[in-house]
C-alpha cells in the first residue's frame, strides 16, 4: 500500500475506484453555472444561505442546505424538500444526465497570494467505501455527531452527493498524474467563482483510460482532506442499505475527489482560533500564566508601528516553525502582538502523554490542549465551538482582534501535508478544523445519484 509510512501494517486491500454517470445543469436552460453552483455547505454562514437561494430559483443550494421553515415536521421539512426538487429539476431537464460513465478531471486555476497563477489537478471518481484507517482510507480530524445526523437525513431523503468529498493520495513518481493532464484545452464545465478560481471539468469515458486509471489508483492509500462527516454519514448509509451483500450497490460507493499529494496546486492554509465568550478575562494574568510554560516574544506597536508589528509576525512564525512550535497572540486592548513557543519541550511531552506521538507534535494540539482547554476553560469537543471563530486570513484575524470583537486570537501555521499523513496514516485524528484546504469544491458542478444499481461496476 503506497503511502503509509514505513512499519506501518499493510493490510492488502486496494482503493477501488469506478466512473458513473453525473447529473449536469442543462446548458440549454442554464446558460450561467455561476448562478446556481454554491461552496461547500459547511462554509456556507446564514447570510450566504440567503443570497443563494435569492440568486437563482434552481441553486443548488436548495439541495444541499435548504432554509428551515416555520411548520416543519419529519414528513415536510428541508430535507424532504430537497428530494422534491431534485425530482422535479430532473424531470423538468434542469438537470440532464451524462450518456455513458465516466471520469472526470477537475482542474482548479487560482492566483496565488505572490500573484502568481497556480493550477491543481485532480479528477471526480465514485470510490468504494472501506472502513476508517483500515488500510486504504484514513481520515486527519474529529467529527461531531450533530453535523454527521445533518448529513444523513440528506442522504437518506435524496439518495444524492451534490459535492465530492475532497481526498488526497501519494503519487510520488506520478503514475496518476500523467493521467491528469485534460485531452483538449476546452473543458466540459468552466466556472468561476466569487474568489476568483476558475473550475474545469473534463468528462472522460474511453473504456481503456478509466481502465489505466483504476490500475493506477488501486494500491494508493486515501486521505481525507475535507468531508469527513460526509464519509463517516456515507459508511452510515452504507450499513443501512446493507450494500456490502452486493458489491455495486450504489450504497457501497461515494463521490469523491483526488488529487495527488504532490500536486504544486495543493494548498494547506492554517485555520487561527479567536476566542470569544470567556468571564472575567485578563489579557495581563493571561499573559502571566502563559510565562510558565512559554516563551513570549513581545513586538510593541511602539517599536514597529502596529502595521509592520504584523508583518514581523508573520515572518518570525514562518520561521520559527522549522525549529519549533510557534503561534501568534493578540489582545484586543494590548499594543502588542506577541509570538509564543513552548520553553520545555520535554515537560510538554509528559503533559500531553494521553495523547498519540504524532499529535503531541503538533501546535494545533498545544494549543487546544495547553491553552484553549487548560487555561481558558475551553472544551472544544463538548461546547462545539460556541466560544470559538474561525478564519483563514491572518489579516482578517487580526483586524477582528483589533477591533476589539474577540478577547484573543490565536495565530496559526499551516499543516504541511506530509505531517497530515503521518498523522493519518498512525490513526490519529486532529482537532476539528485544523486544516482548510484551498480551493473548495463547487457543489452542483457534478451531482451523483445512487437510484439505481451501477452495472457498470465489475
């Protein structure tokens, strides 16, 4: 099995992929994709839910996170309603359905944050179910149970994925990769997105290419990058449906995304913390307690001027990291930021002993453990995160931070892949959103239906 590291078991099972047959938006009634394709449902905030179903009366947002409505019951709800309309949007050719079964290459082209253009390759596939960490998926966070019942009454009601669930895979000297590159420079599909990225679709099914790439995929091992609870929901699904007494029940497989793990495309960015909520918080007996167990690195907005005390950040914590844990801090009220590290290592270690090896290396886990749960009373995993925000952009974070609409915030590095899949493949999981993965999915680019049996699957 490629990808697990070395003493790692081996259980000899293969990652089984197959085409299928994709739901499109008809062109000849849907001319803008833009209009009706939405992010992802989990980075959808109640103000984005609202613009999309005002958009367009056929966004695909109306399957995927339909509004809750005054009067809804077990029979007629938003799930319900979401069967209804995908129904009534295939019957009425809003959504028409590929001929033959087919892969499909999904190329996202971007702009980097130097300016630079960036693409990321990778293809839509169905691929059979195995369990978690069993030798060929392996997934890198936590799961809440609120989001995985959320995502099973969809699935139960629709009996449909409106977005793959995004994976990776080592592809060190890129026997999957040569297969990414699109036969013509025309796609399919081509979208752009309110950021900026462009999305491309080839639709692949010559017999002999899905063969090429099926071989080429079978002894990869899986990790999940995003969509954990849409596989944890799918696994779910697949045992109610007792799918696994017949290999190409549509029960058995789930859509998802691949792209190699070497990809120059693939883009990690860190996920900072901003702490809210918290009684009778003191930044200075904060930053008091901190001192026992980390080294405080003050920059004074006096001494750099609150801009450049920014930029300072950001660069000592890219370079602290190669040699240390380092995250940012900022008070709002305080003229300072400051960087934090860890001052005895080994006392960490000891501390975090309940935790797997590979998690005590991580300043997502110093964080949660150290200072969100230890120090601010903070249990992330019972509270889900009331008293936590997240962003993205240390900009942004900082600018919230200094607006005094948080008590702090926590700045982060990114999670290089490669300590992903350590992490992963020890069958360990991180806190929940300590990764994001850039660029997202569109939903309703490629919709999969699972009504009747894939015969195409041997």
């Amino acid at each position: 099995m490629q990808g697990l590291p070395e003493g790692a078991p081996r259980f000899g099972f293969m990652a089984r992929i197959a085409p299928f047959c994709a739901w499109r938006y008809n062109p000849e009634k849907i001319p803008q994709l833009s209009r009706v394709t939405s992010p992802p449902y989990d980075v959808i905030d109640r103000k984005q839910q609202e613009q999309l179903h005002k958009r367009h009366p056929f966004n695909v947002v109306r399957l995927e996170l339909g509004e809750e409505l005054p009067g809804d019951d077990e029979k007629h709800n938003r799930y319900t309603r979401a069967a209804g309309f995908l129904k009534k949007w295939q019957r009425d050719r809003v959504l028409i359905k590929d001929p033959r079964p087919s892969v499909y290459l999904y190329q996202h082209r971007f702009q980097g944050l130097n300016g630079e253009r960036i693409t990321r390759k990778g293809l839509v596939v169905l691929l059979y179910l195995e369990p978690l960490g069993g030798g060929v998926v392996f997934p890198h966070e936590e799961t809440f149970p609120k989001h995985k019942k959320d995502r099973l009454e969809l699935l139960r009601a629709c009996k449909a994925q409106f977005n793959p669930i995004f994976s990776i895979f080592p592809d060190p000297i890129g026997e999957v990769a040569r297969l990414l590159e699109p036969p013509s420079p025309d796609p399919d599909l081509l979208v752009s997105d309110e950021q900026g990225v462009d999305h491309l679709v080839w639709g692949l099914d010559d017999p002999q290419f899905i063969r090429d790439l099926v071989e080429a995929m079978a002894p990869k091992a899986v990790f999940i990058a995003d969509g954990h609870h849409r596989y944890e929901t799918s696994l779910r699904f697949q045992s109610e449906q007792k799918g696994q007494e017949d290999p190409r029940s549509p029960a058995n497989w789930t859509l998802m995304y691949l792209s190699p793990m070497e990809d120059p495309g693939l883009i990690v960015f860190p996920t900072h913390k901003l702490v809210r909520g918290l009684r009778d918080f003191s930044p200075q007996d904060f930053l008091k307690d901190l001192e026992r167990d980390f080294h405080l690195e003050e920059l004074p907005f006096f001494s750099y001027g609150e801009p450049q005390a920014r930029r300072e950040l950001a660069a000592r914590m890219k370079r602290l990291a190669l040699e240390s844990l380092p995250m940012g801090l900022a008070l709002p009220g305080e003229e300072s930021y400051w960087i934090i590290r860890p001052k005895d290592i080994s006392k960490i270690q000891s501390f975090l002993g309940h935790l797997e090896e590979p998690l005590r290396r991580l300043d997502v886990t110093l964080l949660h453990e150290l200072i969100l749960k230890n120090r601010m009373g903070i249990d992330i995993g019972r509270q889900g995160q009331s008293q936590l925000l997240f962003s993205h952009d240390l900009e942004e974070a900082l600018d919230t931070a200094f607006r005094k609409k948080v008590q702090a915030a926590f700045l982060m590095n990114p999670i290089p892949i490669q300590t992903l899949k350590q992490v992963a493949a020890a069958k360990c999981k991180m806190p929940q959103k300590a990764t994001y993965f850039y660029p997202k999915l569109l939903s309703g680019l490629l919709i999969r239906t699972m009504d009747t049996q894939e015969a195409y699957i041997s």
